[in-house]
C-alpha cells in the first residue's frame, strides 16, 4: 500500500526559512546590546582613570608646602611622566589652575587649586574631568 504525501513528518522550506530569520534578528539585537554595553565600560574605564589622575594630582598638591604652592605658576600642565594613571587615556593631558580666595570676614591664607584632566575617548570624542578643592597655610579650614 503506498502512502500518501503527507508532510506532517518535517518542517517546510518557508518555516526554516522564518525561523532562521527571527533567529537572526534575535542574535543581531543581542550583538548590539553587548555592543552598547562594551562602549558604556569603556567610558566608564576612562572617566575612572581620569578621577584617578586628577586625585592623584590634588594629593600630590596638598602634600607640598605653603610655600612651594604661592610660588608655582598659575596655570602648570602635567603629562604622562608626572601621572601614570593619565598613560591609560589616550591623548591625555593635564593641567593645574591655581587661584587666591579671599572669604569675607576670614583672614587666613587660601588657595583655590583645580586640577583638569582632559582626553579623546576611542570614538573621537573628548571627555574632561576636573576637581577643586581649597588649601590653606594652616592647613583645614574647622
């Protein structure tokens, strides 16, 4: 007795093609999830390393003397050889801006000092970080 065709036993050529098709969509929207997420970490991995060579900076600041601080420059640059930390950004550069305050009422000697940290991050675009902080002669403010 012969058979009839019956095509029950298997998929058609139209079902693996759709199924083949919203596997594909499904491994794309994946990739580019992970895409994304690879480009957050590296922005977050550059503005981390950024905190830190701009920490660092401030501490090797409020490390020096009185002194030493009234008499360098206003506006001083550092790079790679002074700061490990900024040899991870790529075109990293930094600088240090000092500027004297005067609080009304208050007759103690302070300095306002912000440290800069500027590079290009891997997609060209340009990233700055920068903190300020006050320093006196006799040291914190109570």
């Amino acid at each position: 007795m012969k058979r009839k065709n019956d095509f029950s036993d298997g998929f058609s050529l139209i079902e693996l093609t759709i199924a083949l098709a919203i596997a594909t969509l499904m491994f794309t929207g994946i990739y580019m999830v992970s895409l994304q997420t690879m480009n957050f970490l590296q922005m977050a991995r550059d503005e981390s390393r950024a905190t830190q060579a701009a920490t660092y900076e401030m501490e090797k600041l409020r490390s020096r003397t009185w002194m030493s601080l009234l008499t360098m420059d206003d506006d001083t640059a550092f790079d790679v050889n002074d700061n490990a930390a900024l040899g991870y950004l790529r075109n990293g550069v930094g600088s240090i801006k000092r500027t004297a305050i005067t609080p009304a009422g208050l007759f103690v000697d302070i300095l306002g000092v912000t440290v800069t940290v500027n590079w290009t991050a891997y997609d060209g675009t340009t990233g700055a970080k920068t903190l300020t902080s006050a320093i006196t002669k006799r040291g914190m403010l109570k």
